[in-house]
C-alpha cells in the first residue's frame, strides 16, 4: 500500500470521526441540535420558530419518534424538544437527559408555540435552518452536508460564526476518497487494536444494548421478535433479528444511545450487531471480532461516500454488504472472497429505497442482512452474479461505483417522488 502510514492514520481517524454516539435518529437529532443552539445563541426560549429543511430532512424525521418526548413525531417535536430541553453540548445526545417533567413541558411549549416548517430550494442535500424569535431578538442556525456541521450562526443580524461551504462535500472530516476493498482488508489485517480500540468496544456495548431492548420491550412492528419466532433460532436468523431489533427500539422511542456510521444509527447498528452475533457463534477471539467491525464499518463507509449521507438509496444495504463482508472475513475469507460477498449482495438488494426512518426500516434491515450473509454463502459455495448481470460490473470498486452513480444520481427524481407521495398522499 503506497504512502501506508498516511492511509494507515486517516484510516483510523475515519473510524474515530464516524463511530460517535447518537440518541434517537439522527435527523430529527440533527434538528433538536440546531434548535438547542438557537436557543443557546438567544439566552431563553423562543416565542416562535421556523425551520426550513432539505426534502431528505424531511423524509427522515416525518415518521419517526423523536427520543425522550413521550412519543413525539415530526419537526416541530424535534425542534420543541431541542429549544426546551436539548443540551447544545452534548450534540447528537442533545436530548439524552431529559427527565418526564421536561418532556410534559416540550409538549405543552409544542402546543402553544408557531413553528413553521418550510422545504428548502437549497442545492444542499442536507440542510437545516432555524430562525428563532425571543422578544425582539432573532437567533438563526444553519447545519448543512452533515448532522453536527454548523456553517452558521448569527442573532440579531450579526454573524456570531460563519465556514465556507460545498454542496455535497464534508469539510473538515478525513479523506474517504482512500478508501478501497483491497487496502480495507489490508488495514484490517496490520491493524493495531489499540488505535480503535476505545470506539469499537464503545460500539459493541451501546448497539448490543439496544438489540437487547428491542428484543426485550415492544416496539414498533416487533421485527426482530418476529424474525425469532417464525424462523427460529439459527446464527443466520439470529443475526438479522439482532439488527432489526435494535431498529425496532431506536425508530420508535427508545432513550438509549447507539453508535452510528456514515451519519445514521440504522447503518451502524446493521454494520455490527449481525457481525457480533456471528463472531459469538464461531468462538473467536476479542482480537478477530474487532478487526471485523472494524473491516464492516469501512466497507459500509466507502459504498456510502459515492451516494451521500441522504438519498433515496436505503444505507442499510451498504451495511448490510459490510456485515457479510465481516462475517467472511470471520470464517477466514480474505480479500477475494469479502470482494464476491459485496458485488453479490448489492447485486440482489440494490433496488431498495429509503422511504425515511420509520418502523419498516427494521424490516428492510433484515433483508440487507440476509442478502449479506447470502452474498457469502453463494461465494462459498462457488457461484456468483457475474459482469454484464444488470449492473454488475467486473471487480468490486466498480460496481461500488456503479451503486454510487445510481443512489446520487439515478435516483434524484425517484426522491422527488417518494417526498412528494409521503407528504401529498399519506
């Protein structure tokens, strides 16, 4: 690998920037931080608010329950909860100490208080802004291209902070243009533990929690219970179960936190809990599940930096596809046979869309999963989809490739049309 301690260092610090705790689904998170902010930059609550928001902000928080808020959904509620509760500090766990007397107050500030919500024009496809109204001060917040971004604050028309931005750019974080399969694999290999040793136990900890919880309480459609119950207790079962659980809790309510990547609790849960359940059943070594989530998150990490942090591209399959990758990788594949488990799974699971974050995300988790550990069963087994099978390509970076042209760019009218149906028709 050429320049290996350059990519060796960003490698790492790729994983330390994605890997961070998040409570509740990060859009409306990314919404209650903003809010937080504004009411920060203020110095008391707002007598009113507007938030205008990119279609995929939009998509993302219309459904889902915004933690710690009695059952809250929407905008307005993440905007509420941010504005009386949110601690700006503590940014994607902006909203992780909020006590039930807290949450009567969100709801009673949310019923007689204006928020308008308003679709941005913005060429962004992440965009947040709050204005927010104390008396006769004016606080304005603007997050754009990821969840804690903050490009620019001002109150009172003076700008208090202000960065440079680019649409569909991530300024300030790690090159993930270094990324590939075969220097992922290699990465995985010379690893030192110790360098990502604090953020990976970090995420076996918090997402075993929530799998657990899920499992546990009743949430959503159930689909991990679902899973369990109808197909019984096989790894392969058990494995998808273990993720979809772990959504059903965080898409509806659940309090505890998670560890994301690529900006969403959904992918990093699926990325993980699957590759845990395997290295349970195999008896492996600390050493040797580590290096597999760490192998899982980077794969998951590189098929979303070609489509975007939003699209109308479910992530999770890109998690999905880095599960089984690692659970090839646990059963002593190397680099060709993690290479054949990607390009067979996102040849069967490409077409899924992402409809926002909602109780279903569990269901479509399920499937990424399967389609993963399918991908590496068919590469055992000695079969493959092979180049010129619809969009399959020859080699693994070009069909990673191939997903990113039609996630980003194939699929913009496709978005259009699921925002437009989720807001004109249900």
């Amino acid at each position: 690998m050429e320049r290996w301690d350059e990519k060796y260092s960003t490698y790492v610090q790729i994983l330390k920037e994605e890997l961070v705790p998040a409570m509740g689904c990060t859009e409306p998170i990314a919404i209650a931080y903003a809010a937080a902010v504004a009411r920060k930059t203020l110095g008391a609550p707002a007598g009113r608010m507007a938030v205008e928001a990119s279609g995929n902000i939009i998509k993302n928080v219309k459904s889902v329950v915004v933690p710690n808020t009695g059952g809250l959904r929407g905008i307005p509620a993440a905007a509420a909860a941010g504005m009386v509760a949110g601690d700006a500090e503590k940014k994607l766990e902006v909203l992780s100490e909020v006590p039930p007397a807290r949450q009567e107050e969100i709801r009673a500030y949310l019923e007689s208080t204006p928020i308008q919500v308003r679709l941005s024009e913005s060429p962004f496809i992440f965009d947040i802004q709050i204005e927010a109204w104390a008396g006769e001060d004016r606080a304005f917040v603007r997050i754009v291209n990821y969840h804690t971004n903050i490009v620019r604050v001002e109150k009172n028309g003076e700008i208090l902070f202000e960065a440079d931005v680019k649409a569909a750019s991530e300024e300030g974080l790690a090159d993930k243009s270094l990324l590939s399969v075969k220097d992922i694999v290699d990465f995985t290999d010379m690893l030192e533990i110790a360098d990502v040793e604090e953020f990976i136990a970090r995420q076996i900890e918090y997402n075993t929690n929530i799998s657990q919880e899920g499992l546990r309480g009743d949430y959503g459609a159930n689909i991990g219970k679902v899973l369990l119950k109808t197909y019984g207790s096989d790894i392969k079962i058990r494995a998808r179960a273990a993720a979809a659980a772990g959504s059903d809790a965080r898409m509806n309510g659940c309090s505890l936190p998670v560890i994301i990547v690529s900006g969403s609790g959904n992918q990093g849960m699926t990325a993980s809990l699957p590759v845990i359940e395997y290295a349970k059943e195999l008896g492996v070594s600390k050493d040797k599940l580590y290096r597999a989530l760490v192998l899982s998150d980077l794969v998951t990490i590189h098929q979303k930096t070609g489509i975007g942090r939003l699209s109308a591209y479910c992530g999770a399959v890109c998690a999905g596809c880095g599960s089984g990758a690692a659970i090839a990788y646990l059963n002593g594949e190397g680099y060709e046979g993690i290479s054949h488990t990607i390009v067979n799974a996102l040849a069967m699971v490409s077409g899924i869309v992402c409809d926002g974050a909602k109780a279903s995300c569990a269901g479509k988790i399920a499937s990424a999963v399967d389609a993963g550990i399918l991908g590496y069963y068919m590469y055992k087994d000695g079969q493959e989809f092979k180049a010129g099978d619809g969009i399959v390509a020859k080699g693994v970076e070009a069909n990673i490739a191939n997903i990113g042209i039609l996630a980003k760019d194939g699929m913009r009218e496709t978005d259009r049309e699921i925002l437009r149906i989720m807001v004109e028709r249900c």
